[in-house]
C-alpha cells in the first residue's frame, strides 16, 4: 500500500467538521472495517435518578456521538461507543466501571455525570491505569492531578466561575452574603472553593445552609439565610434543588439577588422554575449564550456548528452546558487516541494504549471545546481558563448574558 506525499486532514473537536484536533490520514485506499483497529469509550452517565436533569443532556450528546462518528469509513480507525445507566447511584457507577474495563475492554471510560459518582470510580480506574472524563465540575476530581492520574474532566472549575460570581458581586456593591448548597462533595467543594475566593475579593460569607439532593422542603433554612440581614445568597446545587432551594427563598420573603452556580446552567432548571427563577444570575459556559457572545470570540464558530447539529437532533434551543460537557468528553478521547498512535501506540495493546491515551491528554494545547479552550498538562487535568466562564440573568425563560 503506497502512500503519497499529499495529506488531507478530518478535523475533530466540537465542531465535528471545523479545527479542533485534526487528524491527518494517508491519500491512499483505506483500510477494511475488519483490519482497521478500534476505539472504546464507555459513557456512563445519570440517565434516570436525582441527576437525570444533567444526564439526559449528556446522554443526548453521546448518542448524537455515536450516530455522527462510529459509522464515519474514513477514520483510520473504528470508534465503539458502550453506553450506560449509572442511576445518579455511586456504587453503581463503580460496578458499572468494573464491566467497562474488564468485559468491553474499553480504552477511555467517560463518567461520571455526579461529583460524588466521579470520585467513587477514581480508584477504580487508577488500578486498571484507564483514562476517565468526568462530567462533573468538583476540583476534586482531578485535583491533586499526582493522585488522580488518569483522571479528566470538561466541566470548568468551581473556582473559576466563584471568581467571575464574586468578582461581579463586588462591583454591584455586595459585601455580605450567604451559601445555600448541597450537603455532599459536589457541595463541599462549592463551599470550599467560595470560602477562599470570597476571602480574596473581600466579601462576607456570612450565612451557611445545606440540605440533601432527595430533600423537598427547603423552608427552616431559607429563613435562616432571610434573617441573616445578606445583601446577596449563593446557591450551589443542580435541578430540581437549586429550583427549590430558589423558590423557598422567595416565598419565605427574601427580596435579595439570588446567585448560582454552574449546576443550574441547564435548560431544566428553567423548564422547572419557571417565573419564579426569572431574575436569578447563573454562571454558565459559552455554549449557554453561544448567540450572544462577541463575534469575533474564537469559540462563536464552533460553538455554533455544535449547537446547529445538538439542535437538529434534539429540537431547536435545547442546546445547553451539560449536552457539551459531554461531547468534550467524548471528542478529547477521539482526539487522545488519536494523538497517541501517532505516536506509535498500539491499539491491540490495551493495556499500554491505555496509558498512552492518558499521556496524550496530558499533551492537549489550545483545544476548542465546547466548555472553552483546553490545555490539559501533567499537573493541570482540567486545562480550562476564564474563557471558559460567563455570566447569565434569566430573563423571560432565557439565559441573557450578562454585560460586565
């Protein structure tokens, strides 16, 4: 088999047809189904339980994955998807883990949609030395990235959405406010990561109030928080909590600007809170306010062509943050198998091409993805920077950029 000196490239990325991470492939016949080697990504995700808000999204966007991808015949390789149900269960996503590894022989493993899911699976896979990308946005996943090896993620960090939060907080005037946010990791590292940055900007946190993701009746704290004399209430949480924890705020007489987190940049949030959300300022990705970023923003493009081909699929407007996290996910592994048998890995070899997967994705520069601009180094396995963060009111069922 000969081949020329002319290549074409097939760009990868959350663009499907555009720039991020091309791959180069031979002006020649290609290979047969049969002789071409093949990719694994197993995708276990919160279709049903209390996450299904965020999974259903993410599971949307790997099967729109798997329909534009694995049946592509001019890839220099096969690309097999393996999805699951974790139901928003921890212990399940660990089993779940387990057949991936050991029954599909999966190179990357993309899981899971939950903080406390991801960090359930991280000894797993740091035994079975896989790639895992999580969906989820706890630092802790990854951090610190010596003890989580082969542990990813595409959702930014907490602490870069509280510093664009608290950053526009204090130029509004806020000097004191108070955490309403869930009692479990994904909760604790909200906390965390707002107690610092809101000891570097100079703000208050005055009040703090918790509650459990199965818990319905968020009143006793939201008075709480009301009778704390706050000039602002962060709320840390993901559908339908962060709705609630919302609506009893307000119905306990609370007049105050109520701020979220990342966890309620989906359309869920606003599909279930409906009027009484409106008004609440969301940090949200690009992909949350693809339209109205500035022209000449880098990620409008290909952010576009993402939200065209999820909304084809889906509906129009039902694009949001947690459709792309996943995708990322999905494309970095394409991208990482990729650049690792370019550099001599060996596919048939699971067990190196699964280390060699890691250590390509430990070589991602300036990769545009849906959640922002990756560059993912031994010491850093988010890569994300503030590109990755805006900011959002909800006005008349809509995420509306706000201008800073």
């Amino acid at each position: 088999m000969t081949t020329t000196a002319k290549r074409t490239s097939i760009a990868f990325g959350l663009s499907t047809l555009l720039t991020a991470g091309a791959i180069a492939i031979s002006d020649h016949h290609p290979a047969t189904a049969q002789e071409k080697p093949e990719l694994r990504i197993a995708a276990i995700i919160a279709v049903t339980g209390p996450a299904s808000a965020l999974g259903a999204p993410e599971r949307n966007a790997v099967d729109l994955f798997d329909k534009t991808w694995s049946n592509r015949e001019d890839l220099p390789f096969r690309i097999k998807v393996i999805s699951y149900d974790d139901g928003s269960d921890p212990t399940k996503s660990v089993s779940l883990t387990r057949k991936a590894i050991e029954e599909d022989k999966a190179h990357v493993v993309v899981c899971c949609t939950t903080t406390p899911s991801s960090m359930a699976i991280i000894d797993t896979v740091n035994a079975a030395k896989i790639t895992m990308i999580s969906m989820a946005s706890s630092a802790t996943i990854v951090e610190p990235a010596s003890a989580r090896l082969f542990t990813f993620k595409t959702p930014t960090s907490d602490k870069l959405m509280l510093q664009r939060t608290l950053n526009y907080m204090k130029r509004q005037g806020i000097k004191k406010i108070g955490f309403f946010g869930l009692e479990d990791a994904y909760g604790e590292g909200g906390l965390k990561e707002l107690q610092n940055v809101a000891k570097d900007v100079g703000i208050e946190l005055a009040a703090t109030e918790r509650f459990a993701r199965q818990d319905t009746n968020f009143t006793p704290q939201a008075l709480r928080l009301k009778q704390a004399g706050l000039d602002a209430v962060y709320v840390h949480a993901i559908p339908p909590s962060a709705d609630l924890a919302h609506e009893a705020l307000k119905r306990v007489g609370y007049t105050g600007p109520i701020y979220h987190g990342a966890g309620s940049s989906i359309n869920a949030f606003v599909d279930i809170g409906k009027a009484n959300v409106e008004g609440a300022v969301v940090g949200v990705g690009a992909l949350n306010v693809y339209d109205q970023i500035k022209k000449d923003n880098p990620l409008r493009p290909v952010l576009a062509k993402f939200a065209e081909l999820y909304d084809g699929a889906y509906g129009k407007g039902k694009v949001d943050l947690f459709a792309g996290q996943s995708w990322d996910a999905m494309m970095l592994a394409v991208n990482a198998y990729q650049n690792a048998t370019a550099a001599g890995a060996k596919s048939d070899d699971l067990t190196a091409a699964r280390v060699a997967i890691k250590d390509a994705m430990e070589r991602t520069k300036e990769w545009p993805g849906v959640n922002g601009v990756f560059n993912i180094t031994p010491a850093d396995h988010l890569g994300l920077d503030r590109r990755s963060t805006f900011l959002s009111q909800i006005k008349g069922g809509k995420f509306v950029l706000v201008e800073e």
